[in-house]
C-alpha cells in the first residue's frame, strides 16, 4: 500500500549507524553510583547493555550530560566487584542514562571483560 513510505523507512535505516564499537551483554547487574569527587550519597541501581566500554543505567533521575560518575559494578554469580570512572553521554526519562567508561580500574578491567565475553551469546 504506502511503498513510498517502507522505501523512505529503509533509505534512512541505511544512514543510521551503530555507534557501538563493542558487543552488548543484554543482562541486568547490580550498580552503585555517586558524583565523582562528591561527598553524597551513592545511588543503588540496575544496569543493563553492559559492554566494555560502557553500559546504559536503569534511573529517571535526570543526570546531566557529560557528568562523571564513580560506579561500582557488582558483577553476578560472585565474580567479583569492578570499579570505574564514567561519564553521562545520554539520557532518556523512562530509558535510563547512556555511561561511557573513561577508566576502569587496571586490576578490574579483566575481570570485567571476562565476565562480558564469558556471558555473550554464542555467535550464530
């Protein structure tokens, strides 16, 4: 019926690209945040699309852009905790908030990773 429309529809997905560079696990974990290099108090979450260079945090609090953030990662099946350095680069009232890590602890990066390559799906 509106074949202009599903060519319209398909000619602008073609523009659009993945700005991730790195696979999301699609699961949720436990977080702890607060204002970096603030005395207040921490905020107990979810996360969820976590990866290795960033995670979206289930909150409806508005967080201003380009906030850091401290955030301790409680990763599932007690794998263990990750520390890390993030910064807002998006929010969404009923999405959450977009981190992008700036810094992940050396001695918890690893950790991190595994976890995340150790929980992806299995390519098909």
């Amino acid at each position: 019926m509106f074949k202009w429309l599903k060519t319209v529809k398909l000619n602008r997905l073609k523009k659009i690209k993945e700005k991730r560079s790195n696979p999301r696990l699609n699961t949720l974990v436990d977080v702890v945040y607060k204002l970096h290099n603030k005395n207040g108090s921490s905020i107990i979450s979810l996360a969820k699309d976590v990866s290795a260079s960033g995670m979206k945090i289930l909150q409806q609090k508005k967080v201003q852009l380009d906030t850091l953030l401290d955030i301790k990662i409680d990763l599932p099946q007690k794998e263990g905790l990750v520390s890390a350095l993030g910064k807002v680069v998006w929010y969404k009232r009923k999405g959450g908030i977009g981190i992008k890590f700036l810094m992940i602890r050396p001695n918890d990066e690893q950790k991190h990773f595994d976890y995340i390559e150790k929980h992806l799906p299995a390519e098909k």
